[in-house]
C-alpha cells in the first residue's frame, strides 16, 4: 500500500503537485509546449498594455508565471526577490531568521538552475529581507513561487517601453532632464533682502509670511535624485550665505552607471541631468545677495543623493540605488524629511521596501504624484506616491486649488498641491540654475513636492519636539479642503503660514 501510495506522489509530479512542501531533486515542473519559450519585450510589454488598458494598473505579482519569467529573461536573467515570514515582513533587523529563509530561497534556485551561489547571487540587502540573483529556468520561478517565504518575486532589469510609458525624461520644462538656464521674467519673483528672489509661488503659499516664524533651521531633508551639481555653488561651497547660515549640505551617489547589474562602483554624487540640482535648489537655495531664488527652507540642512539617471525608475541601477538611498537615510537619525521627485507606473518591490523602512524609522516622506504628457488622466498617481507611507504631491494652476497643471497626474491618492504654473504666461517655478550665477524654471509635481518637503521642514523647526505625524497633521489643517480630502487633489494648497503657528 504505501508502495503504491508513493509511486501515485511521483506521478502527481505531472501536475505540478509535490509529495512535500520540501522540494527534492526528483522534482519536476512540466511547462506547456507554447510557454517554453520567451516572449519578445514587444509581447510583454503588451501584456503590460492589455493589464492598463483593462484594469488601469500592473503588478507583476499579478503576472502569469510565463510572463514574468520571460520579463526576467529579456532583463538580462536578473530578478528581485523579497522573503520573509509574513508579507510585511521587509526588515531583515526584525526577522531572526533571516538567513535561514535567504538559504532555502537560495537552494530552490541552486537546483532548479544547476549553478553554484557564486553563478547565483548579486547582492544580499544588508537592512531589507531582499536579494537580486540570476534565474535563467522558468521552472526555477515556478518553484520560488510554491514558497510560503516569497513576498515578491519581480524582474530587476527589465525597463517597460509600452505606450503608457511615457513619463517625461528629458524636457526640464516637464520637470525631467536638461542643463538650460532662462532668464526669470520680473513677474515672476519678488526681491527680498539681502537681494534674493522669492519666487511667485511662495507668495501664493505664505511661504514669505511664515519665514518671520520659521526657516527651517535645525531640521534635515534627504532629496533622492539624481545628484547636485558641482557647478552651483550656492549647493556647495556657498550653501552657508547671506542670512542662510550654521548649517550643512553633504552630498551621496548611490548610483552605479553600468550597463552590468554586478558592477558596484557609483559614478559619485553630481548630477548629470539637472533636475536633482532643481529640487535641492527649491527645497534649500540660500537667501543671500546674489540675485538668485531663494529657497523654501532656506536655513535647513540638505543631504542629497544621486540615486538615479533621470526621473523614470526603469533600470536595475536606479531601482537599486533609490532602495539604498531610502535605507540610508531612514538610518541617519539627523534627517527628518525625505523628497523624492521620481517614479514609475509599476511598483518596484525594492524600492517599495525601502520606503517602508524609512518610512519606520520616523522619516516624512514626499513623493511626486507623476507628471508626463501623454496619459496623466488614464495613469492617475504614479508608483512610489501612491503608496500609504509616502505623502502624494502634485501641481496645479495659479490661483486654484482643483486645476491640474498641464502636465502633473492627479487622483484619490494626492493628498497636497502646490501652485506652480502660472495662468497667463504658463510660466513654472523660478531656481537656481545648473550653474553659478544663471536661474532657470522648472514645473510639475517634481517641483511641487520639493516645495512641500521645505514647507514641512518649516513646520518641524517651528515646533522640533513633534512627531512625523504631528507636522503632517497640522500642514493638513492648514490646506484648502481640510477635513474632507478632495476626490482628486487631497488637501489642496497648502498655506505655510497656518502651518507654522
């Protein structure tokens, strides 16, 4: 009897069953004739284009086996795989037996693809319950997938190129990359002493009124981006200025620009597209006697990252290093306000982890809600904004408070907006330029929450013993629609002032 009751477990292999949850040599996955080869990136990004179209979202934990081992394939066979007990188990300091779960994951690969862990494993996340590996065998996923320990099982370097990819990367008008400077329109600022420019917006947010009370002093905010540069000195050697003083600017890269998902050597901490220069720029600028726009917070410290290329998330290097951007500082105790003006339209599993861990350590976290110009209506709030540990900022017309700007998403998951373009000209936000002595513009929610985090830097250093959530609590009481969030815009336009008091 118990022959026959054996010889019947191994034929269940047949049907994907086992004979225990132990996986065992003999084991074997039958894949269906048709699936065993990869589809092509087109065919997968039109997978990805079915899902938006008929859902309005995609999660690769929603994907069919086949798809994402083909997503995995086409992306040069690397995968991110989240473990741990629970589902919300991300932090590998909370969870004992950490290494135990990373080994039986990593064994499943071991056998499944015949290779040694030196042919298997990239990286190990020294603070997240997460590891990037190579799987080559769709057998392989299908067996991680049975694992009770498996939270996310995700293609690492598979850059999606349907056609809802379309968040702006190149157009600093957009809010994405470029090196431009432009002359700033006399209508656009205000002069304050010493001789600054407090940009237009500011005034529409109080922002100037509520500087008798507060500017920020004492209090740190993290920008992950794509770096500063090393030509503005008022983000460098001259961030200590004119009434901006005792305070610090450090700078990190955390980026690696390689083509090769085993290379570890980051490309440093200047920026290489503009836009990090920008947010760091509106956020902090000095208020000194150059001519130049002075920033929200302009006596806060900064500490940013060049996490990334550009403003989409899309390559394994820049997913890694905005996940170790995040871990980084949700561990510097100093810092108390993260900005990040990044994203896409698909949840990074990494990234996601990272924000929750920061996000546990105390960090307020701003997150732009998405700006493109091709499908701001039919993608609503972009990942990570839409996330309930991030704060979802977007921008809106002068003078409104539930007019989109041409080209920033909105949706239920915005919780403030920030008025940067302006209704005649259709001019954005003055800063300071990519290099000394020249200003620039720049517009969307990129802008619109770099504007918030100052604000909230403001709020913190007028009240330094409260918590994330008394700071957020009170910039809510001060918005448009507080207590009842607009289906659309939130809280609407924050009134920096109020706030500060």
């Amino acid at each position: 009897m118990i022959k026959k009751l054996l010889k019947l477990c191994v034929l269940s292999l047949f049907v994907f069953s086992a004979c225990s949850k132990d996986e065992s040599n003999t084991d074997q996955i039958v894949i269906n004739q048709a699936q065993t080869n990869s589809l092509t990136i087109d065919e997968i990004n039109s997978k990805i284009d079915q899902s938006f179209a008929t859902k309005g979202s995609f999660n690769w934990n929603e994907a069919s086996n086949h798809v994402l081992w083909s997503a995995i394939y086409q992306g040069q066979k690397v995968a991110s795989i989240g473990f741990g007990n629970t589902v919300a188990d991300f932090d590998r300091s909370k969870t004992s037996n950490n290494k135990v779960i990373e080994n039986e994951i990593l064994n499943i690969i071991i056998r499944y693809e015949g290779k040694s862990i030196n042919n298997i494993l990239i990286v190990s996340d020294r603070y997240l319950n997460q590891i990037d590996v190579i799987i080559e065998k769709q057998e392989t996923i299908i067996a991680l997938k049975r694992s009770k320990y498996i939270r996310y099982l995700e293609p690492a370097d598979f850059s999606y190129s349907g056609v809802n990819s379309g968040l702006e990367k190149s157009s600093s008008s957009s809010s994405g990359c470029g090196y431009e400077s432009e002359t700033l329109s006399t209508t656009d600022y205000t002069t304050v002493t010493p001789n600054a420019k407090a940009p237009w917006t500011f005034y529409q947010h109080n922002i100037p009124a509520a500087w008798s009370l507060s500017t920020g002093s004492g209090i740190t905010i993290g920008i992950i981006d794509s770096g500063t540069s090393p030509n503005q000195t008022l983000l460098g050697s001259n961030f200590n200025d004119g009434l901006s003083s005792g305070r610090s600017i450090q700078k990190f890269g955390t980026y690696v620009d390689s083509i090769w998902p085993w290379s570890t050597a980051t490309d440093g901490p200047d920026d290489q597209c503009g836009h990090g220069t920008s947010m760091a720029s509106v956020a902090a600028a000095p208020r000194n006697d150059n001519g130049l726009p002075v920033g929200v917070a302009y006596n806060s410290n900064l500490i940013t990252y060049r996490a990334a290329s550009n403003v989409v998330l899309d390559g394994y290097h820049e997913q890694n290093g905005v996940k170790n951007a995040f871990t980084a500082l949700g561990n510097n105790a100093s810092v108390k306000i993260i900005s990040m003006s990044m994203g896409n339209i698909i949840s990074v599993g990494k990234i996601s982890d990272g924000v929750k861990y920061a996000y546990n350590k105390g960090k307020l976290i701003f997150c732009a809600g998405g700006t493109s110009t091709s499908f701001t209506t039919f993608v609503g709030v972009i990942f990570p904004a839409w996330m309930p540990e991030a704060v979802a900022v977007t921008g809106v017309k002068e003078g409104t408070s539930n007019q989109k700007c041409d080209v920033c998403h909105v949706g239920s998951k915005i919780d403030f907006t920030i008025q940067m373009q302006r209704t005649s000209s259709g001019n954005s936000v003055p800063v300071d330029s990519y290099y000394d002595n020249q200003s620039d513009y720049v517009g969307g929610s990129s802008v619109a929450t770099a504007t918030t985090a100052g604000i909230a830097a403001l709020v913190w250093s007028a009240h330094p013993t409260w918590t994330r959530d008394q700071v957020l609590t009170k910039m809510k009481q001060s918005a448009t629609y507080y207590p009842t969030k607009n289906a659309d815009y939130g809280h609407g336009n924050i009134n920096a002032l109020l706030a500060v008091q």
